[in-house]
C-alpha cells in the first residue's frame, strides 16, 4: 500500500542531478517507518479483529465458535461497560484540562531570563521520569488518611481521598496531573520561544493589552505544538490503566482499561475482550480524527 | 531575550520567578520525599509527622542489591562477626542474605535488571529518534500522496490499549523466538515510541525555513549532505525533546516488559513493585530502587537541557 | 534497517533454538515474589547443594502473578519447569492440559496421607472428589488474625470492657465477640480504630476475607460437584455473614477501602488497630521487630466461631505443579521426589515455609517454633476454598461487583447483593454449560 502511494513524485519538486534523487531519498526515508509499523500492527489488529467475532478464550483448549457480532452486541448492552465510558470520559477531561493548564501556565511562566533556567526546567521534568507502578505505589501511601503527607501538610485530618467514591476519580486525576503536566510544559516551552520577540514589540508599541496579545499572538503560534501535546495526552489518558488500578479499587474509578484488563487477563474472554478493544479504538479514533482535524486548520492561519 | 524595560514589568518577572520557585517545590516534594526516604532507617520511614533529620543510611541500597529472607533467629555473635560490613547491616535489619548451594552470596534481580533496562532503553531510542527524523523530514519536504491518512496511520499505532496487543504480540514472539530478549522489546519499544517521534519531529522541522536548505543546495550540497549538515543542527532542540520523551516512555514501560520477557530480559520496573510482596514493604528499599533508577533519566534531561531549552526560536526570528 | 531488524531477529531466533536443549542442569520455578519464595530459594540451594542441579525461583509482583502465568501458560511457554500456583487455577490450568497430572506419582508416593487433608482436597485435586491430582500441597497458608496483646491486656481497657459487654476482654471465641472488641477499641478521636479486614475487590482480596465470616457462619458459596448455587450462596446463614462484615467495616481505620495484606500488616504496625485479619503468611515481617515496632506485642488467634458454633477459614496458599511445556520434565519430577521426603518438609518448615506435611505440622516442634504456628495448625484442619472451576475468575469478580458496593459503600442489602449474585452465577454456569 504504502509503496503504491510512494512511487509517484511530483516532478516539480527539486530533483537534485547531484546525490540521490529527492524521490529516492523521500522513499528511503519513509517507507521503512511505514511498513516497520504495519508489519508490528497489522498482526496483532487482524487477531483482534478476528477473534472479536468468536467465543474464543486464550486459556481453554476449545475451539473457537464463530459468533458474529454478538460480542459486540451483549457489550453495548451491558449498563457496566457504560458506565466503564463514561468514568474514562470524566477522566479524560479532568486530568487533560488539568495538564494543559498547569503544564501551559508553567511554561509562560517560565518563558523569560530567569536564573538557573535549565536546572529548574529538568526539575519540574522529574514526575513524568518515574513509573507510573512506582507513581502509584508511593501516591497511595501519600493519599493515606492516617499515615500519609498530604493530610497532614495540608492539616486535612483523615480526609478519604481514595477511598470516597465521589473523590477517588479526582484523587487519581490529581496524580496524574501532577506526573503529566511536565510533558505538556515542556512542548509548550518550545513553542512559546518560537514566537517572535519582534511581534510582542509590535504590540507593546501599538499598546494592546495583554488579554489581546496573548490570545492573538501567543496561543495561535504556540497552538499546534501544543495540540501535540493534548494529543497524546487524551490518546494516553483514555488508555490510562496502571494509576487507577493501583491507586483504588471503587467501581467510581473503573476506567474502561481496567475493565479491559480483567475481562482479558483474569476472566480469559479473549473474543469478547477483542471486542471491546474494537470499540475503545473506534473511539479514540473518532476523538484524535476530531483532533487532527483542527491540528491541520490551526496550522494553515 | 528583549531587555526588561519599566518597573512594572520588572515587578512581573520578579513575581513570576517566586511562583516558578513555589511551583518547583510543589512538584519536587513527593520526590523529595521518596529521595530522602532512600537514606532512612526503616522504623522512620513512614513517620508522622515525617522526619526530616536523621543520619543518612547505606543500608537500603545494600538490601536493594541482595536477595534476602527474614531472620528466623538471631545471628550468633561469631557469625555476626564474621560477616563482611554490608552483611552485618542486612542482619540489623532482622534479614539475612541468601547464598547459593555453591555458597555464593545472590544478587536480588536489580542489578541486572537495571543493565537490561539500560541496553534496551537507549538501543530503542536512537532507533525511534533516527527514523522518525527521517521519515519527519520525508512528510515535511516531500510532496507525498495521502499524506494525512499516513500520518494519522502513523499516529494510530500508538491507540490501541496495550492489553489487548499483548497477547497477539506475544503469540508472534513466541513464534519467531523474540520473547525474553532484548531485541524483541527494542523493537516493540521502537514501534511504541515512533509514532510519537513522527509527530514530534514533523512539528519541529516544519518550523526551519526551506530556504536553508535552498540555498545550500545552490551551493553544491546534495540533498543528503543539506539534510545532515543543515537540518539536523536546526532541528536539535527537537531531536533533544523528542529523545527525551522516547527514553523515559522506554525506561518506564511495564505492561509489555512483564509479559514479554522473563529472567533473561526483564527490565526494572516490575522489579520495584515486587518488594511489596513480603506484607510489609521495607519503603527503604523501595525509595532507593526508585532513586537509583531516576538517575540516568534525570541525568540524560539535564545534559540535553539546553537544548531543550533553545526552543523553536531560530527558524521564526530568523525568517 | 528493516531487512537488517529481521536478519538479526532470525539470527537470534536461531541461537536460542540452539540453545535450549543443553541446559538440563538447570530448573526454573514461577512464584510471586514473598518471603516463602525467599524460603524456596534457600531450601532448592540445598538441593543444587546436593545433587548439582541448579534450582531458580523466578518471581513476580504479587498484583500480576496471575496474568503473567497465564500467558507464559496459555501461549505453551516453556519458560517455567514448575509453578507454585493459586488453589483456584486448578480447574483452569488442567482442563486446558497446561499442568502434568501427577496423580500416579501422587498414589505412588501415598501423598493424600503423607499432607494435610485439606491441603490435598483443594491445593492438589480437581475436579472435586475426582481422585485426580495436580500439584504436591506445598505452600499451605489460611487467613488468621494479629491483635494488640497491650491493648487486650491493659488493665483499665478490661475493666471498661467488662463493665460495657459483661464479659472478660480476650482473644474473642466467636465473630460476634469480635464485633464488641471492634467497637469497644474504635476510637476514631484517639487514632485508633477497631479492626482491620480485606477490602481490596481487584483480586481475591475482599472475597477472601468475606469467605472467612461466611464459612464460620456455617455458610456455603455453593455446591462444588453440582454447580448449585440457589438457596445455598443466598441463604440465611451468609446474609448474616455479609451483614456482620459490612458491621466490621465500620470499625476500620478511615480510608480501608482497598486494603489486602500489605495494609492490614500496616493496622498493626503504625498502631491503627486492634486486630486484623491477614494470611499466616505475612505474619513473620510482624514476629519482626525490624519490620514491627510492636512485635514484642503482637499475639494471633485463628478464625473465631459463628453463632452456630461452626469454625472455619478462607483457604490461601499454594500447591506446586509441573508444567506440561516444560523440556524439563523428569528433573522436574526427580525434584519433587526430593521436595516431599520428610526431612526437607522439615527443613522447609525451619527455613519458614508452611509445609502441608502432617507429620511436621502435628510435631511439638513445628507448632512452638513461632507466636502463630499453633494458630496455624488448628486453622490448616479447618478451611474452605473458593471456586475452582476453570471460569473462577469471572465468579470473582461477578462477587466484587455485587458485594464491594455493599460492604464499603452501604449500598442495598445484603440480601440483594447476594440474590444477583446468585443469578450471575447461574448464568456464568450456564453460559459454559456446567448445568441445564
């Protein structure tokens, strides 16, 4: 497929006498991504696929019974994986929005002369350098109401954070700020430095307030790095699975990766669980569509 | 950088600094936390409120090291004596350490661990940060067709939830004989992070004005020669970001190095939530497996930090 | 780079093929990582010791165990000669043919005499009653329960107890003597609380705990042969189980939502409270004093008594199993041959593993080596298990899903929660046709 694409070259474009051919180099430089990829992909997609229209379960010797899309209908159906969606869209949105303000309003904070910039910038870079198992593990024990930091730095006594069914969520989102927000910072920090000094001196001297100058210079030229940023970070929060798992157990935190991971791995039900993996693709699929979208308008202004 | 001008905006930057300096140490003091407690002595390790004075122990990185079992009975005075230093700070811990039937001290599995996490972390990242460079520069310069639909294909790669990757990637490895071995998560971890690196890197090239590498080709550069001699330094401050974003998903990974590899190759990071196990964690030795093994991250983002720091600037100043 | 990528991959491929046959000297067993398996390591270095062949008990983090024996086992890795698996994956693991059977090996050897009963009935037999063995009972573990002997023993807190219940303040003979030293002790104004119990619904943890107050009150989860479970998981005897559970919970320290053995070791540790409930496993990091500030004050008793007067526990530990992948198979088995003479069950008991020997657990010897061994030994004569069926772990959590919300959160009734359950069951049953 991707060769077929590939073997056209416009003739306009700069074809070197010298060296390689831009066509040839074009080629050499994408195609071994594009197929390295599809050759990793395509194999484990197609099982999937397959095996999410039958009964089949990796744990029993019984063959696998072709049910066509009764998987998918039996899961559509079930209130559970419903609510599974809507506690992962509820995540999503709190720990993103939550990455994109503190990693964004960090980064414009940091965007001047300040002393020992780069050791400061390393520093805050250091959540995200953690696992997220070890993340969870010591999160857990600062959450504890009677032995854990954060009550008492913050004098809160006992308070429940993970065990409230109504807070765990928020308490795992927090957590995940705290370890994401670094990422977003430091896209954003790129992008910032990349607007020119001279438009901000333009808008000084035609004094535009700095509501105007933000909004109509700084985000848009700082937008598409940091739609990067919000990409994968959406495409990583829905996949999220090892700090909520590790952090509480309330079904007011079973995000549909945990769901996911018992139906694959504890109960076995392989088709079914290639079933879901389906949907929760076709999901994010459809979002970063969305995504990319406005990445491609964002950049033709 | 323009020059600070009024006083008003001296107050700003001045303001902005003490932020940045409470928001650091907002971020910093769970880690903070986690540091120190590398050092303690276990019985202040979770103390409240938490202890911030104490003298500074060696014994966490040495239980971190060895493989240990619980004392059943106190050492007798002559073996207490005969044991090198590091043995004696096992045993004041209630442990001793395991040797072999060959009577050879054994090693916990960090050691190791830690040199697989190190071979496959930077062999997957120069692989990932190299070709997704390359295939950047291939969608941002070349006309090529269905540009958008490659490029999100790129980007989907990266969408499906490792579960259920798992067991189809397994079943292939099994076949060709990649399971347990550092080639077979290099390059699971090279095919996780390119997509990323993909994006990345487009981002930023897209930003270094064509005319550079224009003018050198009028100048006699072939295409490959322009490519190395006058992108690649441009697009440094990108490579660095990216390298760093690839090594930390790489060093961190845990789902697929639990399930893909066994003694041989298995990384770190499953290693450090095992030492729960024995019902009551020693935080000690927790915290040590984890300081250590933030090191050589911290130290790889603090190398490149200026770098990352650079930003876009030169194309958009310069254009 | 791709054609070199493959070269290279092929070039391995061909060399671990090569190399696996030459190393028969070397045996692999899979555990999670804990001290028993610290203890395994030192009994099999006897072994290399012995006869030359290297032993090595590979481990995983407790949380993954299960899943990461499940796709070595299901993808036919030969990666392990042997597991030590969970009681409930012997349905699973024998019916899809992953375990050697050992029956043969276990009637040569007249093993069903040689263990503990209980052990052989759940750690080592499947289908129930069948007569067909998978494992040798190696690990034997069951819930039993820390206390604070200062607390019980102080002076002023058994007079106050006596005035308040009317009865003595000790290690309590039955659940609802327990619920009174709960409440009696929770004192939420003071940081201390009542009782530590499992809470943690993403395994077995909460189950397991659930299991322990059920079975004491003479309860059932179903009928093991005939896949029963009406009348039986939804009696009376365990709605007032699941009722008295829920009651305990409310004398936990805040927050005991997610809580398995690591957080109940830490109850007693960090002065949380009274008593609490984990497996004897766990309990040598508390005779520690390196580990427990408090180990000079920590006593065990086992399960206490229903109303009715029945005792029994929730069955952990683990059986150990030669895995059918392995090319390792008759070493494997010469091992076991060495691992079931009595004087390494005697040694496996002094290094600090729970041997299932009955011999060794009936000696003098074994039950005052440790505060919890005869607590050990009383409760290993009377346990119960969960579900074996190779679908237990949808029966696990289908149980966390209905009961989880009603023990922490307060939600419906007992009777509710355990009224669909019963019905999940039925239709999990069915759906694998284990009844019409």
């Amino acid at each position: 497929m991707a060769t077929a694409v590939l073997t056209t070259l416009d003739p306009q474009s700069r074809a070197a006498s010298r060296g390689m051919s831009d066509l040839s180099i074009r080629n050499l430089f994408i195609i071994p991504t594009i197929v390295f990829l599809i050759v990793f992909n395509i194999f484990p997609l197609l099982y999937s696929l397959g095996y999410s229209f039958t009964d089949f379960r990796a744990s029993s010797s019984a063959p696998a019974n072709f049910v066509g899309l009764q998987n998918y209908r039996d899961l559509l159906a079930d209130p559970f994986i419903w609510n599974n969606f809507t506690i992962t869209a509820k995540y999503v949105i709190v720990s993103v929005v939550g990455q994109v303000i503190v990693g964004f309003g960090v980064a414009l904070l940091l965007n001047r002369d300040i002393p020992f910039k780069g050791l400061l910038t390393t520093l805050l870079l250091l959540p995200m350098m953690l696992s997220m198992a070890v993340v969870g593990l010591f999160w857990k024990l600062l959450y504890d109401p009677s032995f854990g930091i954060i009550n008492y730095a913050l004098g809160l006594g006992t308070f429940e954070w993970l065990s409230n069914p109504n807070m765990a969520l928020y308490a795992v989102a927090l957590t995940d700020i705290w370890m994401w927000s670094p990422f977003v910072m430091l896209l954003s920090l790129a992008g910032l430095s990349a607007v020119p000094k001279h438009l901000y001196e333009a808008a000084a001297i035609d004094r535009a307030g700095s509501f105007y100058t933000f909004f109509r210079i700084t985000l848009p030229l700082v937008a598409p790095i940091l739609m990067i940023a919000i990409i994968f970070r959406t495409m990583e929060a829905f996949k999220t699975f090892d700090l909520a798992y590790i952090l509480t157990s309330q079904p007011t935190t079973e995000v549909i990766s945990i769901r996911l991971y018992k139906m694959a791995f504890q109960e076995w039900q392989t088709g079914m669980s290639c079933a879901l993996a389906y949907i929760v693709l076709i999901m994010v699929l459809a979002i970063t569509n969305i995504y990319v979208k406005y990445l491609n308008k964002v950049k033709e202004r | 950088m323009a020059a600070v001008r009024t006083s008003g905006e001296r107050t700003t930057n001045r303001l902005a600094i003490v932020l940045v300096l409470i928001i650091t140490m907002i971020f910093l003091a769970p880690i903070y936390w986690i540091a120190s407690t590398a050092f303690k002595p276990r019985n202040l390790a979770t103390t409240i409120p938490p202890t911030v004075i104490f003298t500074p122990e060696i014994s966490p990185f040495v239980k971190l090291f060895t493989k240990r079992s619980q004392l059943r009975a106190a050492p007798t005075p002559e073996e207490y004596e005969a044991a090198p230093w590091w043995e004696r700070l096992v045993f004041d811990g209630g442990e001793k350490v395991v040797r072999s039937g060959r009577g050879e001290v054994q090693l916990s599995g960090y050691p190791s661990r830690f040199m697989n996490s190190l071979i496959v972390a930077i062999t997957s990242t120069v692989l990932a940060v190299g070709m997704g460079t390359f295939t950047a520069y291939g969608f941002s310069r070349f006309k090529v067709k269905g540009e958008q639909d490659l490029l999100f294909f790129i980007l989907s790669t990266r969408m499906l939830p490792p579960v259920v990757v798992a067991i189809p990637m397994f079943l292939m490895y099994r076949a060709v004989g990649l399971n347990d071995t550092h080639l077979g998560l290099i390059i699971l971890y090279t095919a996780f992070n390119l997509s990323f690196a993909v994006w990345l890197m487009k981002g930023f090239i897209d930003e270094i004005p064509k005319e550079y590498e224009e003018a050198a080709l009028v100048d006699g550069y072939t295409r490959m020669q322009a490519f190395f001699k006058i992108v690649i330094p441009e697009a440094a401050t990108g490579i660095a970001a990216t390298a760093v974003f690839c090594f930390i998903t790489a060093w961190n990974e845990y789902a697929f190095a639990l399930i893909m590899t066994n003694r041989r190759a298995q990384t770190a990071p499953p290693f450090i939530p095992s030492q729960v196990g024995s019902g009551l964690p020693d935080w000690t030795v927790i915290a040590s497996g984890t300081l250590l093994f933030l090191l050589p991250v911290a130290i790889f983002t603090f190398l490149l930090r200026n770098h990352l720091l650079r930003g876009m600037s030169f194309g958009a100043i310069r254009k | 780079m791709r054609k070199k990528l493959i070269g290279m991959a092929g070039g391995l491929a061909l060399a671990l093929a090569s190399s696996t046959s030459v190393l028969a000297q070397e045996l692999t067993i899979f555990w999670a990582e804990w001290d028993p398996a610290n203890y395994l390591q030192e009994l099999v270095n006897e072994y290399e010791a012995e006869t030359g062949v290297q032993v090595t008990v590979e481990t995983t983090p407790w949380s993954d165990f299960q899943t990461k024996t499940f796709t070595e086992l299901n993808a036919k890795g030969s990666a392990y000669d042997m597991v030590v698996g969970d009681s409930q994956w012997l349905g699973a693991a024998s019916e899809a043919g992953h375990y050697v059977d050992l029956t043969e090996f276990f009637n040569k050897h007249n093993l069903g005499e040689v263990m503990a009963p209980a052990t052989v009935k759940y750690y080592a037999e499947y289908p129930s009653s069948s007569g067909k063995y998978w494992a040798i009972p190696a690990e034997g573990d069951a819930v039993g329960w820390s206390y604070r002997k200062d607390w019980f023993e102080d002076p002023a807190e058994m007079e106050a107890f006596k005035a308040k219940y009317g009865y003595d303040l000790a290690v309590p003979a039955t659940w609802a003597q327990m619920r009174d030293i709960a409440e009696f002790f929770h004192r939420p104004d003071q940081g201390r609380y009542g009782i530590a119990i499992y809470t943690d619904n993403s395994y077995d943890g909460l189950v397991m705990g659930v299991e322990n107050a059920i079975f004491s009150y003479g309860g059932e989860l179903g009928n093991y042969e005939t896949y029963e479970v009406d009348g039986i998981i939804n009696s009376e005897q365990n709605i007032a189980a699941l009722e008295m559970y829920r009651e305990l919970y409310g004398f936990t320290p805040p927050g005991w939502a997610k809580t398995f053995f690591v957080e109940n070791n830490q109850a007693i540790t960090e002065n949380l409270a009274a008593m609490s409930m984990n497996y004897f496993a766990f309990f040598p990091a508390l005779t520690n004093e390196a580990s427990n500030p408090n180990a000079k004050v920590t006593g065990f008793f086992a399960n206490p008594a229903g109303p009715d007067g029945h005792q029994f526990a929730a069955l952990g530990g683990q059986g150990i199993s030669v895995i059918s992948y392995s090319e390792n198979q008759e070493e494997s088995m010469k091992f076991l041959e060495w691992f079931i003479k009595d004087d390494v069950q005697k040694r496996w008991a002094e290094l600090g593993g729970y041997t299932a020997s009955a011999a060794v657990l009936e000696s003098e010897e074994f039950q005052n080596a440790t505060p919890y061994n005869k607590a050990f030994y009383e409760t290993m004569f009377k346990v119960k298990d969960f579900w074996a069926t190779p679908e237990y772990a949808e029966l696990l959590i289908q149980m966390n899903q209905r009961i989880y919300p009603y023990i922490t959160g307060g939600e419906g009734t007992a009777k509710d929660a355990l009224d669909s359950l019963a019905t999940d069951w039925n239709a999990t049953f069915k759906k694998y046709n284990r009844v019409q």
